[in-house]
C-alpha cells in the first residue's frame, strides 16, 4: 500500500490537513461547497446545530446537523485550481489513514453538493433562477492532469462543444450524480450542461480592454448546442471540475448556481443576495428530504 510522504499529503502540526484546516471527524457526509467564505454563514444559518468553525485563507468550514444528517458548509474560493486543493483534501480526509499516510481499506463516499452563482446562456433561464447541473464542461485543463479522467469524460459532449469553439479549446464533460440530480429536478425548474471556465472575462467570453478567443459567434453556436435533450445552460467557474474529481475519487457530485447575469439580454440581477439565499432554502428543503 502506498505511503504518502511529508511533502505529498502536507498536514499541519495539529494533524489536520494542510489548506483545509480540518481533521477527519470534523466534516460530515454532506458537504456544501460556496465559492465566497461570507456564504458559509448563509448556508449554515439553516442547520439546526452547528457544532464545529473553522478557516484557513479563503477555506471557511462550519459542521453541524440538518435534521439527523451531519453536514458541512465550506467555502472554495473562485476557480478549478482551489477545486482541486478542496476535493483532494476532502477525500484525503474520508480516504486516507492520515496517522499511518496509507490509503484506507474500505472507501468512504461523500456526497458533495456546490451552491454557486453563474451566467446563464440562455435568453429564458432569466437572471435570479437557479440552474441545476446535469452535466459539467471544463474549458480549463484541471482534470487533464490526471489520466484516469477518461473513465468520466464524455467523449461525444466533449466533442460537440469543441466544434462549437471552432476546435479552439480541448475540453473534457463529466456527468454529474445521476440521482442526485434526479432527486433536484423534482425541486428546481432548470437543468442543463455547465461550461466551466478558468477565468471570468476571457474564458467566458467577457471582453472589456482585451479580445478573446470565444467570440459571440461561439456563443451564439453554444446557445444553439442540442445534445440529446439537453443544452447548454451557463458559464461558471467550478462545476467541472468538482464532477470531474469528485466521480474519479468515488464521490456523488451536484451543483446548483444562481443564475446572476444573462449573457443573452446583457442584464443583472438587481438583488443577488436575495437570489442566492432563495436558492440556499430551496436547497436546504431538497436535501433535508434525501
């Protein structure tokens, strides 16, 4: 069984790990992902008993109960690059004996669920409505890194979207968990497929003092994009990635995103707090529910 060395999995003097900042009976099963550390509160507000707080950087973490379910709410910070520091830290944290630096025999499956905020692509999907992901697409190169990332990648959705990119970019799409998934739609009106950016202007298409490759032709090919039943929905900067680690390591991923800008009419919402703590109630529901 392989051992981890110091430099490989980095704990803190306390044993807890490294960016995170927690120790192994600190999270629960259930763990809420927010990109901003001041959401943390907004989500926890709803637990019924919040028994642990921590924070390191930008990783805030609260632990508590939602009706007889242990659950955890941590902030991620923006981007797939703090994606990759959090769902590795995470299953570290289920998966390896971190006394002994060895892999644990029986694996742990953490369900691991992203309340966000996005863009949305669509003329319909208006400012202030959720949009949940069915399936993710990364426009960055994250889950490339790691080469077992084929047995999560879609190969046919992949390929659809490099073509509406004019082949620009490699792209890589992951599923998210289908019953979890499932289980959302029952709760929230719009599904679809996430594109997942490394970056907020260009990567999204944004252009203030700066050209970028994805023009609004690209995005118009995007809007257009059918792939089975499904289109594309929003931009954001994190869901790929989770579904793409999360699914490899052997964990059940969702993310749900209030939709703040609408790329097609050019508007913002006027309220977002209001519209991101409705998404965190709904949410709340849903869960308590599983």
């Amino acid at each position: 069984m392989q051992y981890l060395h110091d430099s490989e999995l980095i704990l803190n003097p306390d044993g807890s790990i490294y960016h995170l900042n927690l120790l192994p009976d600190e999270i629960g099963q259930i763990i809420f992902t927010v990109g901003d550390p001041q959401r943390v509160e907004m989500v926890s507000q709803h637990f019924d008993a919040i028994e642990i707080k921590k924070s390191k950087r930008e990783f805030v973490t609260h632990t508590g109960r939602l009706g007889n379910k242990r659950v955890s709410v941590m902030s991620t910070g923006i981007g797939p690059d703090n994606i990759d520091i959090v769902v590795n830290e995470l299953d570290a944290l289920v998966n390896i004996d971190l006394q002994a630096r060895i892999p644990k025999p029986k694996h742990t499956s953490l369900i691991i669920i992203r309340l966000g905020t996005s863009g949305s692509l669509q003329p319909d999907i208006e400012v202030d409505q959720t949009v949940v992901s069915a399936w993710g697409v990364g426009l960055d190169n994250l889950l490339f890194f790691y080469p077992d990332y084929r047995k999560v990648h879609h190969k046919e959705l992949a390929h659809r979207v490099e073509l509406a990119l004019d082949n620009k970019l490699a792209v890589y799409a992951v599923e998210g968990a289908p019953s979890l998934v499932a289980h959302f739609s029952r709760h929230f009106k719009h599904l679809g497929i996430t594109l997942t950016s490394p970056g907020f202007y260009g990567p999204q298409g944004r252009s203030l003092r700066l050209p970028t490759v994805l023009q609004p032709t690209h995005l118009d090919e995007l809007r257009a994009l059918r792939w089975g039943h499904w289109r594309i929905t929003n931009f954001e900067m994190e869901t790929a990635a989770l579904f793409g680690l999360a699914r490899l390591l052997g964990h059940r991923p969702l993310s749900c995103n209030t939709i703040l800008a609408n790329r097609s009419g050019g508007s913002f919402s006027p309220d977002p707090y209001r519209a991101i703590r409705k998404m965190i109630e709904r949410a709340m529901e849903t869960v308590d529910a599983l």
